[in-house]
C-alpha cells in the first residue's frame, strides 16, 4: 500500500491545499495530512485548530488522516511507515525552496522519496500567507479557502483585532 505524507503549516488550508489533497488521494492508496507543530513560527490558528478544520473540510474523502507532528519529517515518515513526502509546486518561486527541502529530507534519509503534483492552475498565486494578509486588510478571500475556513478566519481575525 503507498502512503504519501502531505506536511506543512496549513495556517490555514487553502483552495490550493485542497487541490494538492484531492490529487494526492488519486494518486496514492493513503494520504496523511500532517500539520508541523513549530514553536518558531507565529500562527493565526493553533495547531489543534487546524487539524479541526482539515479534518472538518475533508470529512468522507478516501482513506485519508490528518495529524500533527514535531521534530524532523522523515522520523515522522518512519513512525507512520511511510516512504513518500508529497508536496506541491505552484509558480517557479516555489522550487528552490522545495528543492532544497527534498535534497535536505534526501540526505536525512534516503528511503524517502519527494512527489510533487501541481496545485490547481486556478489557485497557483495562493499561499496562506497571501490569503491571510488579504483577509486582515479585509480583502475578501472567500473563494480562495474552503467555506469553512473562511468562516472561521474571519471569527478569528475579529477575536484577534486589536490584541
Ligand atoms: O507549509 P510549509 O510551511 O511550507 O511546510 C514546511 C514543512 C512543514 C514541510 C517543513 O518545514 C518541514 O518538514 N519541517 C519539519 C522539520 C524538518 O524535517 N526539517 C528538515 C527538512 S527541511
């Protein structure tokens, strides 16, 4: 059975995640979405939120987990027995970093092997980061995220105006 792990900040699940996901599920007998947990990074959502909301969006979707996980992705690819990092590749920006990441992983360990699907070409400049200063500024990003998602970034957004 192939087992591919999606990891990522996911703060929040975007439109383009969604894409990688529906595709990553065609393409693999499982998929595993994998929230990083990193005390470094300031977030909107916590990390048990947005494991909520993953799992929320994609209720019914195949054989698919959605989790978390700390430390090195290709100790957690070990502990879930999994061999395949998938991620996806939106414009040319996208690829040194995410060469660099594979090499990085490579190296780490060598029987773990990067997949990379391209985000659909309708959400190609989204990034969560882009969605989440957009939707601060009061831009409207609905057709961007998921429903769901939207709602509750705007709950969020509201909460944390002013703090
Ligand atoms: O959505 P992101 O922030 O681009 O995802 C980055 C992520 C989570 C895939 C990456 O930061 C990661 O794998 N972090 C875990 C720590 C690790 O294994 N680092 C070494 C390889 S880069």
């Amino acid at each position: 059975m192939s087992v591919a792990i999606y990891p990522g900040s996911f703060d929040p699940m975007t439109n383009g995640h969604l894409s990688i996901i529906k595709s990553g599920l065609v393409v693999f007998d499982k998929l595993i979405v994998a929230v990083l947990r990193n005390p470094r990074k300031e977030a909107l959502f916590t990390v048990e939120e947005r494991v909520e909301m993953i799992t929320e969006e994609l209720q019914g979707a195949g054989n698919l987990e959605v989790d978390s996980f700390d430390g090195l992705l290709v100790d957690y690819c070990k502990r879930k027995n999994a061999r395949v990092v998938l991620r996806g590749l939106r414009a040319v920006a996208d690829f040194e970093y995410e060469l660099q990441m594979a090499n990085m992983n490579r190296h780490l360990n060598t029987q773990v092997e990067t997949v990379f699907l391209m985000a659909n070409d309708a959400y190609f400049y989204v990034s969560s980061n882009i969605v989440k200063e957009a939707a601060r500024l009061g831009g409207d990003v609905d057709r961007l995220v998921p429903p769901g998602i939207a709602r509750r970034m705007k709950a969020k957004l509201a909460a944390t105006k002013g703090t």
